[in-house]
C-alpha cells in the first residue's frame, strides 16, 4: 500500500507550506549572532594591547548593528509575509509573538533577576517597584535591553502597518514619510544629546525608546514595496 507523504518528507498526509526567507530573516540571524560575539570581544579587547586590541575594537564596534538590524528586520519581514492581507490580524499577531518573544524575555528576565542579581545594570532592585522596574526596562543583563526595545515595536506593529497601507505603492508618499521621519529622528538626537549630555545616569534609558529606532522600522516598512 502506497502511503502520501507531505513534501517535507517528515510527516505523512501533512503538507506544510513553504515559506522562503527575506533580507528580514538573515539580519535577525547576523543580529543574534552579533549580540552573543559582543561580549566575547569586550573580554577580549580588555585583555589585549597594541594592533590588535585597536583591530578588536574595531571589529566591536562593528558588530554594534545589531538594534537596527533587529528593527528593520522585524518590520520587513511582517510587512512582507502580510502584504496581501487586507487587515492586519493583531490578536493572531500578538499570539504569535506571544510564543516566540514575550515568553522568552519573562523566563530569562526573571532568571536574571533571581538568580544572577549581580548582572543588573545600574541600581539594583530594592522592592518589588523597583523589581517591576529592571524587569521592564531590560536592566536585569547587559544584553535584554535589546528584548525591551524589540517588544515596543511588536505592540505599535498595527501604527507601523496602518502606515504601510497609507503609503501603499505610492513613490511620492513614500518620500513623504521617509523625509519626514529623517527629519524626526534629527530632532530626537538634538533631543536626546542634550537630555543625556546634562544627566546620562538619568536620561540613559532613552536609547532603548521606540522613537530611537523609529528611522529603521521606517525603512522596513518601504523596502518590501520594492520587492513583493
């Protein structure tokens, strides 16, 4: 007896759909790989002298893409694998995320806090507010406050793809909003230089802002125009 096979060759009368990669999928996967590599470097640079601490930190300072990477790969991909869709399916989105974001950050957010306390940045928890506080602004290790800044934009996906729409196939619109958002994000860093040139122990925490990477997520959101 012939038995049907999917063509996964895996499961048998189950066929799954294929789905191919875009610029999205490889930048998050360069930008995981960047971040776990980053703290290897800054060991390494600490410990070496001459040419190749110079080399080192060159190649760190390199690999210090990964947040925009991030963004724009998140919005690409989204927009691009919904772009047919007539309406974006926000509850079908967010259970999605759900699984593969928000989960995540809540167990290693909570192993860190309760387990490794000594990694926190800046001031250590003291009570339960202050405990709530370093658990949402990626406080409790070096590298979560890349999850705290991805997590914003996983909640405002429905502005960014009501934007989309807006903009559409429309060039002229297209340049509206990427001139426009040129010209926020320069006044954000007019912003956020004199915020932090005056307090950075204060104001620190606006870099993991949204509007930080909003130039980023712009660009996300244009480019899969230009290749759907």
């Amino acid at each position: 007896m012939n038995e049907h096979r999917s063509t996964t060759g895996r499961h048998p009368g189950i066929s799954l759909p294929h789905q191919e990669g875009d610029i999205g999928d490889f930048l998050k996967v360069f930008a995981c790989t960047a971040v776990m590599v980053q703290p290897l470097l800054a060991q390494l640079v600490r410990l070496s002298t001459g040419p190749t601490q110079l080399g080192l930190a060159i190649l760190d300072n390199l690999v210090k893409y990964t947040a925009p990477a991030f963004i724009f790969g998140i919005l690409y991909t989204t927009i691009r694998t919904h772009s047919g869709a007539g309406v974006f399916n926000y509850r079908h989105y967010l259970r999605q995320q759900w699984a593969a974001l928000f989960w995540p950050t809540i167990y290693w957010t909570s192993a860190y806090l309760l387990l490794l306390p000594k990694l926190q940045q800046e001031q250590h928890y003291h009570n339960w507010t202050s405990f709530a506080w370093q658990f949402v602004n990626g406080n409790a290790a070096p590298h979560l406050w890349y999850n705290t800044m991805m997590l914003q934009f996983i909640i405002l996906m429905p502005c960014f793809w009501a934007l989309h729409r807006l903009v559409g196939k429309r060039p002229q619109r297209g340049w509206v909003v990427a001139i426009g958002t040129a010209l926020i994000t320069l006044a954000w860093l007019a912003l956020y230089q004199h915020l932090v040139g005056q307090n950075p122990g204060h104001w620190y925490l606006l870099d993991r802002v949204w509007v930080s990477f909003l130039i980023y997520a712009v660009g996300g959101i244009l480019l899969p125009e230009m290749s759907i």
